[in-house]
C-alpha cells in the first residue's frame, strides 16, 4: 500500500506521530467482540480527527484498511464499514470538484474491499 507509507511520512513531517492510531487500530483488529471494537473505535476516532487530510486521503481510513486485513472477519467489516465513513466525511469536505472526485476514488476502493466480505 504505497499510498498508506507516503501519507504515514507526510503525516509524520508535519509534526504528528501516527503510531498511536496505528496501535489504536491494532486494539480494535484484537477485539472479540462488534461492542468491544465500538467501544475501542471511539478513542481511535479521537486521536484519527487530530491528523490532517494529506493528498486526499482520511490516514484513518487509511489505517483501518490497511489493519482490517489481520482481523476477524466481522471484525474487519467493522473496520471497513467505519473507514467508508471516515473517507466519506473527507470526500464531503472537498472544496472543489477535481478535489472530490480525488477523495471519493479511496472510498470506491473500500466499497470494493468490503464487498469480498459480503459475499
């Protein structure tokens, strides 16, 4: 996920540390249950909203992808559904149109990703 590393340094450039989301992220990928994973996606959403929107891309979302691959799959759809949010929230935010269309390419990503456990 090249884009995930590229947005990961920027993110780190601009002064902030994005390994507490990333361990936030692995807490939820341990979680047992859908209530135990809600309950540990509210702290991961606060510390997510502290990080800018670099080269049209939610680093949350970003995250939540990139982790929900190690996790149950119910637990991943989870992950996915919230990371649809998060990179809707971004591409609803845009402030032009180029801008959205560029934001709303990460969220067909994840519908796609989250689709293959839907089926």
């Amino acid at each position: 996920m090249e884009i995930y590393e590229h947005t990961r340094q920027g993110i780190k450039q601009a002064g902030f540390n994005p390994e507490i989301i990333e361990q936030l992220a692995a807490d939820i990928v341990g979680s047992e249950t859908i209530a135990q994973a809600e309950k540990r996606y509210l702290t991961f959403e606060t510390e997510a909203e502290k990080l800018p929107w670099l080269w049209d891309r939610d680093f949350g979302a970003l995250v939540l992808q990139k982790q929900a691959t190690g996790a149950s799959d119910e637990i991943a759809k989870f992950m996915l559904s919230h990371a649809i949010k998060r990179a809707q929230w971004c591409a609803a935010c845009a402030t032009s149109g180029g801008e959205g269309l560029a934001r709303a390419s990460h969220i067909k990503e994840l519908e796609a990703e989250l689709a293959k456990y839907n089926k």
